[in-house]
C-alpha cells in the first residue's frame, strides 16, 4: 500500500507540478516574495496554472503573527471583491437553466424596486449600470463608521443604498462600481432557488468543482479550518486612518490585525483556499463544469450607452502587453487580491495576500511579465 502512494503521488506531482515552468522563471518568481519569510510578517500565496497544469504553488509569509504559522496552499482567505465572480457565476447557472435572464426586472424579486421609475433589470446589477448608489458611498443612519470591525449585514447595505427614491441615474447611461448590485444579485439567487445563497453556491459550484474548502462566509461566529489573518501596516497614514474611524490604535508595533466582523456577501463573503482557486481557474480552459454556455456568459461583456464595455460576469475583459486577459482585483482591510486569466494562452495567475498593501495585482502582472520575458506565457 505504502508503494503504491509513493507511486501515485509521483504521478501527480509529474502532472500537475513544474512541467512547463523553468527553474529560471521559479527563481524570478521566488524572488518577488521571499522577502516575506524573512522576518515576522503576513505574505503571499501564489499560484499559476497553465490548462491543466500547476505550475507554480508556493506561500511566503505567515497566515497569523501570533501562532507563526505559514501560508499555504490550504490557507483560507478571505477574497474580498474576487467574490464577485462567484456571485455573478451562481446567476449564470440560473440563466442557463432557463430560470433566470439578463433582462428580467429585479423587482420581481425585490419589490422595493418597484418604486424607481426607471426599471433596474438583471444586467444592469450584473454590470453595475443600475443607479443604485453604493451604501459605502453614504452615511450609515447611526452614524457609524463602515469599517469592517463594525458589525452589518446584507440587508443593512441593502436598506441604506435604497432609502433614496431616485437613482443616481438612469440604468446603462453610467458604469459605477457599486457593490450593493452584487448584494442584489444574491437576494435573487435566493428567491429563484428557495435556498440561502451559501447553500446554493455550495450545492450547484463549490461542490461540482470539488472546491471544498471554498464558501460563502455568512455567519461571522462560523469556526474556519486555516483561517488567515488580515495585518495592515502599522504605520503613520494607517494608525490615523484607523483613528478617523473612531478605532483606537497605539504606535507600537509592525502590523494592525483587522477582524473581519461583518458577514456581507455578493461583493465580497467568499472565503477559499489557493488549492480551490487553481481548480477554479483550471475549469475556464477545460469546460468540464457548465461547458461552453456557462464559459460563453461568464465572459459576455455588456454593451451600454456609457462606452464603458470591458465588464463581464464579476471579470474585466482588458489587455496586458498585447494578450486578452480577464481579472478582478479584491482590497479590503488588510486583503489584496487578484486573479489574471490569459483566455488564450490558458494561463492563469492568482494572488492572494493578508496584506492590505499587498497590491496583488501588481504582483500578478509581475509574474506575468517574468512568464513572458522567459517566453513561457
């Protein structure tokens, strides 16, 4: 038994493991972030793939300052706007199924839309064309700052971005990154499928794609097997940001640790693991899961009276020195992330840190830039 493990786990790591990489292009990509597992500080996982291979699955850096434990590729993030993919991916499936179109009006799911003149339709959530200002935008009715350290939901976000009786303007006219249309699209999920939407996403994406260690963080009690922790610098510009919020902050120390205590979901919730993420990428240049109806939606990009017609499913459609690619980066208190798809090339490139200053985007187009220096993107 105990030779035939060996013998399959070779065959795995020959596989899926270093095959097309060079120890030139490890190296470089070493470089970037082994400065990380120098000294006591949060870090990076990172992760390439290119069609079904793994070539690259590394972490630097510590998951949490306290127990000194490392990142992993089994460490769970939090991926703040990265999220929305997700969200927007649960939509697609409805709309594959016939239960669901991009021009059904959201107030046949949330009735209290039904007093804006103007008719905010599904796409118009989908590709943040709707009006709707975001709740983040405005003050919240208690006076409290919207810092994640204090506590409120969906329906709180929700309520606050709808107390106006007028749109910020009329749907398609404007693009506007509002993240209460994702939060929307979530109350649809739910009222098509009569199930909650973490139990959705969990029963008809997680599971089908054996993410099993991806969910929708929903319940903020909820106990999380590898948790990382979020840091923000402890600098001048963060101690008295964190001041402004009314967050009492001492100058001691390196890093802030920032608890996530708000369980809102649709722009952001999704909590997963680089290991989920390598198969969620993977699934774009297979189509084993949705085929290419679920690929095809997933990458329609709206085209509206604003001009600005790059936005997909959660995805922006852009360029990176001359190659498509399809990204969304995430940032939220001590989170940077960021996935980069090369639709062509079948390459993707994932960044998640427990940094907020991690800029994962910029490193993900470091990374990229090293694959195509070494001729290997």
């Amino acid at each position: 038994m105990r030779i035939f493990f060996l013998i399959a786990l070779l065959f795995f790591h020959s596989n899926c493991f270093g095959q097309s990489i060079s120890s030139q292009t490890e190296n470089s990509i070493d470089s970037i972030f082994k400065s990380y597992d120098e000294g006591n500080s949060p870090g990076f996982a990172i992760g390439v793939i290119k069609e079904n291979k793994i070539l690259y699955n590394k972490g630097f850096g510590l998951a949490n300052l306290d127990y000194k434990i490392p990142i992993s590729s089994e460490s769970a993030f939090s991926i703040a706007s990265v999220s929305k993919q997700f969200t927007a991916a649960c939509i697609a499936l409805l709309i594959i199924e016939g239960k669901l179109s991009l021009e059904t009006p959201v107030s046949d799911f949330v009735p209290s839309l039904k007093k804006y003149r103007d008719t905010i339709k599904v796409k118009h959530l989908i590709y943040n064309t709707s009006g709707i200002t975001d709740c983040y935008k405005l003050k919240r009715p208690n006076g409290i700052s919207w810092i994640t350290f204090n506590y409120f939901d969906i329906d709180y976000c929700i309520d606050v971005s709808l107390q106006s009786d007028t749109l910020a303007f009329i749907p398609e006219t404007k693009w506007d990154y509002t993240n209460v249309n994702y939060m929307l699209l979530t109350k649809i999920v739910e009222k098509v499928s009569g199930l909650p939407f973490r139990e959705f996403a969990k029963k008809k994406l997680f599971d089908p794609l054996g993410m099993n260690s991806t969910f929708i963080h929903d319940d903020i009690t909820k106990v999380i097997e590898n948790r990382v922790t979020p840091y923000n610098p402890r600098s001048k510009p963060y101690v008295e940001a964190y001041r402004n919020e009314g967050i009492f902050v001492s100058n001691e120390g390196q890093w802030i640790q920032h608890h996530r205590n708000t369980p809102h979901y649709g722009g952001s919730g999704v909590v997963t693991t680089m290991n989920d993420l390598l198969k969620w990428s993977q699934n774009f240049f297979t189509k084993e899961f949705g085929g290419d109806a679920f690929y095809n939606l997933m990458h329609t990009t709206g085209i509206f009276k604003h001009g600005k017609n790059n936005q997909a499913f959660g995805l922006h459609l852009d360029k990176y020195k001359g190659r498509d690619v399809f990204s969304w980066d995430g940032g939220d208190y001590g989170i940077s992330t960021q996935i980069i798809r090369f639709p062509k090339q079948k390459v993707a490139i994932i960044i998640l840190s427990n940094m907020g200053n991690g800029r994962a985007f910029e490193k993900a187009n470091k990374v990229a830039e090293i694959m195509i220096e070494n001729g290997e993107l």
